[in-house]
C-alpha cells in the first residue's frame, strides 16, 4: 500500500458497530457492563481506553508497521510517559538542542527521581560512546532537531545501543512516519507530537507512542492509565481526521519547503539557510539515508535585527506563532518562543542567534509565499 491509501485503509477507518465512513466520537466515560460472570467486554472506563482512541492508536501503529500504539492528551505527555521508564539510578542521553519540554522534563522533573539525564552533541557516534556509563539506559533521538536541523545517523546510534543493551527512543515530530521510520532503523520506541503535521490544522494537541516491544508497551499502557494521560475523546477524533489527509498535505508542504530553502540561499539579507537535503548541510548525506526527503520546516537566519525585526513587521502570509506543522505557514523566533528559558549564553553554545527564524511551510500556493518572503526581505 502506498501512502495516500494506506492513510485510508487498514486500520479503524469504519465504524465496526453502525458502518458510519467516520469513526464515531464515543462521548462516554463508562460502559455498560452485560453482567458479572460474562466474557470481559473490550470497553470499561475511557481513562483505561475509548473505541475512538483505539482507533488512533491502531491507524498510528499502521502508520509506523508497529505492532503497538498509545494515544496522550499532548506530545509532552507521551514523553514524559516515556522518560517515566526510567528508575532511580539511570542515566539518559539527550541532544544539546533537544525540544524545550523534553530539556526541561528531563532537568526540572527527573533530578527528583534521582535520574540523570546529560545533555551532547549526537551528530557524531563517537562522541555518544564516549558519554555512555555502565548506567546509560537510554539514549533519547530527535532527528533532524529543532531549530536548526541538525541530524543524526538514527541506525549508527541504535546498533551502538543495542550493543550496549541500551533502549532508545526517536522524537519523530518532524520527519512524520510517512518520511522516516525509527522503529525500522532498529529505534524501540517512537514518538510523535500529533499536535503538528499528523493533525495538521493547528486545532489540537495529542502526542503518540508507537513500539515493536510487548513489554516497554506493557509497561506505558499502565502509565496511560495511572499518571491518566490518555487523549480526550474529541481530540482523538479531530487527530484521525486530520491524519486522512496528512499525505497530500505534507507532499504540498514538503515541496514548498524545497523551493523557498533555495529562494532563501539566493537572498542578500538571509546569512544562512538550515535544511536537511541542501548540499551545504554537514550530515545531509545521513539524512537522505535515513529519511524521504528534508520535510517542511526549515530555518534561516537573518543578516542583524533591523532585517528580522523588518522582516516580521512586512510578512503577511506566514502567521508568527510557536508550533508547526499546520496547513497554515508558521514563522517562529526561537530566542523570544520555543528556547526562550535558555540563557543567551546557552543559545549561544546551540548556535542559536537572535536574528534566526523557523519557518514551518504550509500548503498556500509557493508563488504567494515566495512573493511575501521576497517583498518582507526587501
Ligand atoms: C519536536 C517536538 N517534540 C515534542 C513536542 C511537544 O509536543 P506537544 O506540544 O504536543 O506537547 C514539540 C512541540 O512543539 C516538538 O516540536
């Protein structure tokens, strides 16, 4: 099955009970038990699991050719779910640039758990071997990271892990299922914040687990259940709709992202452009490797602040906002939004400037997005 019809097919698509062509949005907390002594009835309480949210959960599962899937109320639940694998003791590896809530789960929340969590550069191999102690149970993958793209080699990493008896787990947000597969290149758990591209319409927020180990999934349906962190009914829904045309949408986002990264090389004001697939990138060879094509976010840094702050004040298309991964264009400034808890000087060491800017592309028409970058540039 190819993309657009496996998004359609295969999993949960039709109402088992009506025949409805839309998985119902079953609104109810509790279900009626038939009796005492009769087989368990798959449905008890919606904290422990929906019809609406299995549906989800199997579509995600489909997506990533997974043989489990979980469902949580945001991206940052499904991480924080999965950071909970670890005990008293341990020790976890992280990217420098790692999403800001996972940086600050990891540092605010998991201290209290006697778990530490080291903070380095994974774009090379050899330097995660060196951080690995006897107490490393994971190693946590965002690839290509956030804002500026950095990649890392996701099967270099996991048969490093593997050896070492490691678990790891990849934030997948960026690349989606349809463009990377963790799970294949050997990753145990992936995550998604469906928030973004799976959802697509800025109008949610969910996160979703997807893993080929019965017992790491064992272990976070009991999370699920007990920390309570289980999508809502309706956001379930909204998420499975959405993921219906995530195909289209994303090939016309990918592709306006292509175009305007070499429009914005070609421009006097911008000082440099990150995207995985442009040549200049240092590991664009791995990215390729591991992933379809560069996806729709890409960033750009602009030549001082009169240009950004310019820039921002012209720009018409693109809304200026956190998040991505909507039908609609979304810039966003790093130093004043996402990485806005960091010092300067801790930017500084990520490379992030003040005058970088992260553009989630969109599904307008490129001629519209290329004429409002170039009129707010110049
Ligand atoms: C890469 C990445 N991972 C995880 C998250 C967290 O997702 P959510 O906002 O759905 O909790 C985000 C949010 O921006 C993100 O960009």
């Amino acid at each position: 099955m190819d993309i657009n019809t496996k998004l359609l097919h295969g999993y949960p698509v039709v109402d088992p009970f009506t025949g409805a062509a839309s998985i119902p949005k079953y609104q109810t907390s509790t279900f009626n038990q038939k009796d005492l002594t009769g087989p368990k009835q798959p449905y008890s309480y919606t904290r422990f699991g929906n019809p609406t949210v299995a549906a989800l959960e199997e579509g995600y599962a489909h997506l990533t050719n997974a043989t489990h899937a979980l469902a949580f109320a945001s991206g940052m639940a499904a991480i924080s779910n999965i950071l909970m694998l670890l005990k008293s003791g341990d020790h976890v590896i992280l990217p420098i640039e790692v999403y800001g809530g996972t940086c600050q789960f990891a540092t605010a929340i998991l201290p209290s758990y006697n778990i530490e969590a080291e903070f380095i550069d994974m774009s090379s191999i050899k330097n995660i071997e060196q951080h690995i102690r006897e107490n490393t149970k994971m190693i946590y993958i965002e690839t290509p990271s956030n804002p500026l793209l950095k990649v890392s080699d996701i099967k270099g990493i996991t048969d490093l892990a593997s050896e070492k008896g490691i678990m790891t787990v990849a934030d997948n947000t960026f690349m989606t299922a349809l463009y990377q597969q963790p799970l294949e290149l050997g990753v145990d758990i992936v995550i998604e914040s469906a928030t973004k591209f799976i959802n697509g319409h800025s109008d949610v927020v969910c996160g979703l687990i997807a893993t080929n180990d019965e017992a790491i999934y064992e272990k976070l349906v009991l999370f699920q259940k007990n920390f309570g962190g289980i999508v809502g009914v309706d956001d379930a829904w909204l998420v499975l709709r959405g993921m219906k045309t995530m195909g289209l949408r994303m090939e016309r986002s990918v592709y306006n992202a292509e175009k305007i990264a070499e429009f914005l090389l070609t421009q006097e004001k911008v000082a440099k452009v990150y995207y995985p697939t442009l040549s200049q990138h240092p590991l664009s060879d791995v990215h390729k490797k591991q992933a379809a094509n560069g996806g729709a976010v890409l960033s750009f840094e602009l030549r001082d602040e009169e240009a950004l702050n310019s820039f921002i004040e012209k720009k018409q298309i693109p809304i200026l906002a956190v998040s991505l991964g909507g039908v609609e264009s979304i810039i966003s400034h790093p130093t004043t939004m996402s990485h806005a808890c960091l010092t300067e000087e801790e930017r500084r060491h990520q490379g992030i400037s003040n005058t970088l800017l992260r553009l989630s592309c969109g599904i307008e028409d490129l001629d519209d997005l290329l004429q409002d970058l170039e009129q707010a540039l110049n």
